[in-house]
C-alpha cells in the first residue's frame, strides 16, 4: 500500500504490534507443529474482528471490511506472488506454450 503514508504506518503503536507480531510468530515457530495458515486464519480475523468492534457494525463497515480484504490479497498477488511465479517461470520453463509471452 504505497499511497499510506509515512506518519499513519508509523503512528504510536505500530511498533510495537510489529515487534508483537514477530515474536507471537517466533513462538508459534517454535511449537510442535510450527507456524500454520490456522495461525494466520486466526491473527487475520482477530485485526478484522476489533476493526469492526471499533467501527461498529454495519453494512458500511462491512463494506469496508470486504473492500480491504480484497485490496490485501491483490496487493499481496501483486507484489509476492505474480513475481515468484514469473521467477520459477524462468527457471523451469512455462506449462505450456499458451504461457509464452515471448
């Protein structure tokens, strides 16, 4: 999200939820059965869940709710997945030549 600018990423408290998150997932990794999607499943919803508290309920904030979960995901597609496909693209060839760009 590059249009968020610097002083709302860095507003009192984002620290130190980063530095919470890091080390809620150090310990998760440490578990017997590591970090899981349930894992991020739960921290996701819980971020969702006291949004909504905070905003109240309503169909405007489940709007708002829906817009940015689909907004995270593409972002998330965007910069993550589409360049690591594209990187194993180049190592081990496309499926198939309707995958050729070229």
């Amino acid at each position: 999200m590059p249009y968020i600018k610097q002083e709302r990423r860095c507003a009192e408290g984002a620290f130190q939820t980063n530095d919470a998150l890091d080390q809620w997932f150090s310990e998760l990794g440490n578990m017997e059965n590591g970090l899981c999607a349930g894992d991020l499943n739960y921290i996701l919803s819980m971020v969702i869940h006291k949004y909504t508290m905070k905003k109240g309920l309503s169909y405007q904030t489940a709007s708002e709710v829906n817009a940015a979960m689909h907004g995270a995901y593409h972002e998330y597609e965007r910069n993550v997945i589409d360049p690591y496909e594209d990187k194993k693209k180049e190592e081990n060839g496309s499926v198939s030549i309707m995958d050729c760009n070229d």
